[in-house]
C-alpha cells in the first residue's frame, strides 16, 4: 500500500524537554518559564541526533518554534543538529494562562473545577485561554503554514498543546471531546499528506508520542 502513495507534506513535532516548571508543577507561562531541566535537553538532544540521521537523507527544509523559553531552547539544540535556522511563531505559543501564569497547577485546577480541558469553553482563570478558543486559534495558524509549505518537511518545536490542536485539526475531532492524547517530553509525533495514484489526497498520522530514542534516559514526567 505505502508503494501506491507519495508523500507530498510532512510535520514532524518534538515536544519540549522536561522544563523546571513541569517538575515544580507550575504554569509556566510566557512570563515565568524558565527553561529546560539537565534531563529536557538531554531528551531533545536524543530527538535532534535521531532526526539527524534521517534529515541527511531527506532533509527536512524548515524548522519552526513558538517563542516561549522551553521551546526556544528546544529549537536550538534541533537547529545545531539539523543545521537549519529556527523560524520563532507567536502562533506556535501555547494557551494564553492569564492569572495563572506561574501559579501551582494543582490550586488552578481546584479553583477551576479542573484543567483546561475539563470545560473547554470557561477560562481556567482571569485572563486565560478557553480550550476550545486556543484549539480554534492554533489550528487557524496551523492551517495556514500547511498551505504556505505545500511539498515541506517540517520539524517543529512543540508544546504538547500546539501537537493536540494539529491532532483535532486534521482528525477534524469535534469541539469539547473528553478523550485525548499522551504527549511526552521530548517525544516525535509524525502527519504526513500523500497523495495516491487516482490523485486523492489524504492526511496521515505516521506515528504518534514515539519515545524510543528515550529509552536509554532516566524516567521522564509527561505534564505540564
């Protein structure tokens, strides 16, 4: 079957590494993120060198990251292992937190009556993001860069949110859904759009959350 198929666009997501503010579990939102744990950029350093074997046989032709720290320093380690110039978005930030910018996930979650997904059309505090609102808004700026980078290999880095708004936008899943996926730290998520011998095109998702390039690092965390 893969035989009869030609891939004409690919999106590869890495998801940031572990960042101090999953371990303390906070918000790390554009104000108070700092950064990558020893452990994250260890995990976006085995992503990039696993990339790298495949990029210097199909090269990949753009690299994007949305402006947050953890995802700055992720798009650095890929753009010294792929040689490739990071592209920073403001539509590749995650949800706007608002109020809970820097605050304990776990008092967020009980004010709110639970995390963003819980009720996706209420904010989750003064000044946030709805769920849906940010699904809506990432999945606009998503779609225009499928049409900007027609015949593209992309690598992104990606909060785990950026990788749930392309997942509802291509699987076209419908607003409020209370089901979801797993995202880890420093994982590679895959949606290729190939094209058959009738000419039909289709959207795939090649692989989701593949961890294996991990297995040899100490346990990781998967929130925030």
């Amino acid at each position: 079957m893969r035989g009869q198929r030609v891939i004409i666009t690919e999106f590869v997501l890495v998801r940031h590494g572990q960042a101090r503010c999953n371990v303390e579990g906070v918000v790390g939102g554009p104000r108070t993120c700092t950064g990558l744990t020893d452990l994250g950029r260890a995990q976006v350093q085995a992503a990039a060198d696993r990339l790298a074997i495949e990029h210097a046989v199909a090269p990949f032709t753009a690299l994007y990251t949305g402006p947050r720290l953890r995802l700055v320093e992720t798009g650095d380690i890929l753009s010294a292992a792929l040689r490739l110039t990071t592209s920073v978005a403001a539509g590749l930030d995650g949800p706007v937190h608002g109020d809970a910018d820097g605050r304990p996930w776990h008092e967020v979650k009980t004010a709110a009556d639970g995390g963003p997904h819980a009720h996706p059309d209420q904010p989750w505090a003064r000044g946030s993001d709805t769920w849906n609102g940010y699904l809506q808004r990432a999945g606009g700026f998503l779609r225009d860069l499928i049409k900007e980078h027609e015949g593209g290999r992309l690598v992104f880095a990606a909060h785990g949110e950026t990788i749930l708004a392309l997942h509802t936008l291509l699987l076209a899943l419908r607003p409020g859904l209370q089901a979801g996926f797993t995202v880890d730290h420093g994982s590679i998520t895959r949606w290729q759009h190939h094209v058959n011998r009738l000419g039909q095109r289709r959207w795939l998702l090649d692989r989701h959350n593949d961890t294996a390039h991990l297995d040899n690092l100490p346990k990781r965390g998967c929130g925030g």
